[in-house]
C-alpha cells in the first residue's frame, strides 16, 4: 500500500475575492477563489475555472500563488434547505515568486470556526 496521501490537491492560480475573518484567538481564516487556467476550447480562446478555497492564515500579497491542500465538503443549512459545496482547504501557500506562508498545522481545532461559502 503507497504512503501517499489519498485527498491531494496542488493548484496554480489567480486570487480573486479573497475574505479575511479573524477567530476569537485572533488568528486569520481567508476565504478566496482561484482563477486557474484549463485549456483551450475549440477556437483557441483560454479557457479558465473558479474554485473555492479556505486558508487558515494570511494570504501573501502576490496575486499568482501555488498551494497544496485537500478537498472538503462543507455543508449548511438555509431557509430549512441543506447546501453543500466542495472546497479547498489549503495545506500550503506560496506566492509565485517564493514567499511561503505557514501550514495549517499551526492551528489548533478551537480557532476554526465554521465559516461556509
């Protein structure tokens, strides 16, 4: 059996809409979308997705990143209907030109609080 984890993702991307919250510890939460490219469709026009990410941190100020995380499915409840999205938990954050960020390690479990998109 491989040793390598099963829920992986590594993305390179744009930043777009990114929302800072701060726990009641006083550590950052951002929550962001990423604008990554997915090739070209038949006339040759680039053709782009929008993902949705959470980030336990700051982002850096680059607006071009990579990051490594994994997939998660919040789910919340509104106007008595159940609403699910799948997103990204970032593991690990660097701005394009080098500048690391901290892992997410680096938070204990009381700091998170449940903020859906």
């Amino acid at each position: 059996m491989s040793n390598l984890q099963k829920n992986f993702v590594n993305l390179s991307g744009y930043i777009y809409n990114p929302q800072e919250f701060t726990t009641k510890s006083g550590k950052s939460i951002t929550k962001f979308g990423m604008k990554i490219w997915c090739g070209k469709d038949k006339d040759g026009k680039s053709k782009y997705d929008f993902i949705n990410l959470k980030y336990f941190g700051k982002l850096p100020e680059a607006k071009e990143i990579d990051l490594a995380g994994h997939l998660v499915v919040e789910s919340y409840i509104k106007d008595n209907i159940i609403h699910k999205n799948t997103i990204v938990i970032v593991d690990k954050i660097a701005s394009l030109d080098g500048e690391e960020q901290k892992d997410i390690d680096e938070f204990e479990d009381d700091d998170i609080e449940d903020l859906a998109f």
